[in-house]
C-alpha cells in the first residue's frame, strides 16, 4: 500500500512519518511537495505536523490555500484515506474537510510531553487494531490544541460516532469534550493532535501510535 | 488610495485564553474594575483602487475565505481614503 506524505513550507515531523512508514510499517512511501496537484498511485495520504507557514493568521490557514490541498480535497472525496497529525489537523479543520476549530491552549503554554487517549471508536479506518476503550500512550505537542465546535456540532460528532479519540484522565488543552481526535462522517479523514508517529518503537517509551498506522495499512488491505 | 482596517476577534461565546490572562495580570497589578478582557488582531490594507463598494465587498470575501475563521471568530472593518 503507498503511502504519500505532504511536506508544506514549515512541516517538521514530515521525516519521522516517512520514517515510520518505510522502517516499521514496511511499506511504499513518497513525499509530496506542497505544490503538486496529482494524488494517483496513493492509497494514504499523511499531513504532518509542524508550523506550516510559520503558523501566521492562523494555524493551517493559510496551508489550506496549498495547490496539493486541492488534490487532498479530491483524493478524500474519491475515499481515499487522509490522516492529519497536529498541524495536519489544524489543516484539515481549516480546509473544512473536518468540523470545528481550534484555540490556544487553555493554558497558553506549548505542551510537549506524553499523555494517554482513549480509542473511543474502534470501528474507523484508523483505529480497528485498537481494543474497545484500550488507552493509548502518545505524545502531544502544541499550542493550538483546544478544540472547539459548537454545541450542535458536537452532539452531531457524538451521535455520529465520530469522536475516535479523547484524553484520558486529564485534558491537557481544554478541549470540548476531551476531543483528541476526530474522523469525517464519511469515516476516510482522520484529524488527531496526538503524535503516533513519535510513538511507534519500543525506543522511543511507546509503540501505541502504531496501532493507527496498522490500522489503516489492514484497513487498506482488507478493501482491496 | 483606500485603507483598510479590519479587526478580527473571538465569538462573544468562544472562550478566550489570552483575554483571560490579561485580564488576570491587569487585576494583579491593581486594576479591579474590569469585568472582561479579549484580545484580537488588526489588520490594515492598502488598496490600489478609490471604489469604496468594491472594497467593501473584496474586504468581506477576504474575511470569509482567509482572514476570519467564522467558526470561532467574527470581523469589522473600516475604510478611509488616503491622498
């Protein structure tokens, strides 16, 4: 299965997902610079995190004016699959490929640090490995993770099932309904802040974030 | 010439974190009559044209598909000529 990874001017964790990919999930993967407009051949698109554009006006906002968001926007309508990491979140959320938005964190501080979610939807493209409920243990890493939507928009989310992922225990941004990750109601775009692809070898204190990638790799592989 | 100012700030009913620390940090240095804080941003252009209706319709298009975000944030501008 290939996977594509997008680099945008500002992405940072384009390489580690690459790496994942290639090293330990074992499959065809390529980049993709930000201003190509042709998806063909790929069966998974991954929007890394990082600072597209620097972060100014907003996050993803302007990254979301990208000639390749236009070949992402396509390539999620045809059902491929397309997974946003953090800034590749925020991206998704901006381009209106997922609902609501995001704020600073309530604390305003940047949080780097490991914190556990749990798979509340097990039945998504990218999370069928994971048990019912099982917690996961993957980092974070942002400033802007307080997700918010409005309140018809989150009952919506809920009777859709489309909450994948919420922190456990504690909430580490403030955001509505302890939203980590959410999926499109079509079940093909995955937005979360979490980092699975900074969890995925033992060496690195947790293999969890692995689970997302399997996921999506069976996923594929049973569609075809 | 026209300029352009536009200001850009959370929904009434969006939380905002930074309003609230600056709130926090006026009342610790003393100032105990403020019943809220918000902070925003303010954006000025300059146009290259004198047609005010045009503007204004060009300035609300940018607003909605680059400037704002209407999921969380709302928009006023204001226009003035410039020699």
């Amino acid at each position: 299965m290939k996977f594509g990874v997008v680099i945008f001017p500002g992405s940072n964790c384009d390489q580690d997902c690459f790496y994942v990919i290639k090293e330990v999930l074992k499959q065809p993967v390529e980049y993709i610079w930000h201003q190509s407009t042709d998806l063909a051949g790929f069966d998974a698109v991954i929007l890394p995190g990082g600072f597209s554009y620097g972060d100014y006006l907003r996050t993803g906002a302007v990254a979301r004016f990208s000639p390749v968001m236009k070949a992402v926007n396509k390539f999620a309508a045809q059902g491929g699959l397309v997974i946003g990491i953090c800034n590749g979140f925020q991206i998704l959320l901006e381009a209106g490929l997922l609902p609501g938005a995001m704020l600073r964190n309530r604390n305003l501080h940047f949080i780097c640090k490991y914190v556990l979610v749990k798979a509340e939807n097990t039945e998504t493209a990218f999370s069928n490995l994971c048990r019912p409920e099982q917690i996961l243990k993957i980092p974070i890493a942002h400033n802007e993770g307080n997700y918010y939507i409005d309140d018809a928009g989150l009952q919506e989310l809920k009777q859709n099932n489309q909450i994948v992922l919420r922190y456990y225990k504690f909430n580490p941004n403030g955001s509505q309904d302890n939203i980590a990750g959410i999926i499109n109601r079509e079940g093909n775009v995955l937005g979360m802040m979490p980092h699975p692809e900074r969890s995925a070898e033992e060496a690195l204190g947790s293999r969890d974030g692995l689970l997302i990638f399997k996921s999506m790799l069976e996923y594929l592989q049973n569609k075809r | 010439m026209l300029k352009a100012e536009i200001h850009i700030t959370l929904k009434k009913t969006v939380v905002d974190p930074q309003g609230l620390i600056i709130k926090h940090a006026l009342e610790s240095i003393g100032y105990k009559g403020l019943e809220e804080a918000r902070i925003g941003k303010m954006i000025t252009l300059t146009l290259n044209y004198r047609q005010k209706k045009r503007a204004e319709r060009e300035i609300r298009e940018m607003c909605k598909k680059l400037l704002a975000n209407p999921i969380i944030e709302e928009y006023t501008f204001k226009l003035r000529e410039e020699k």
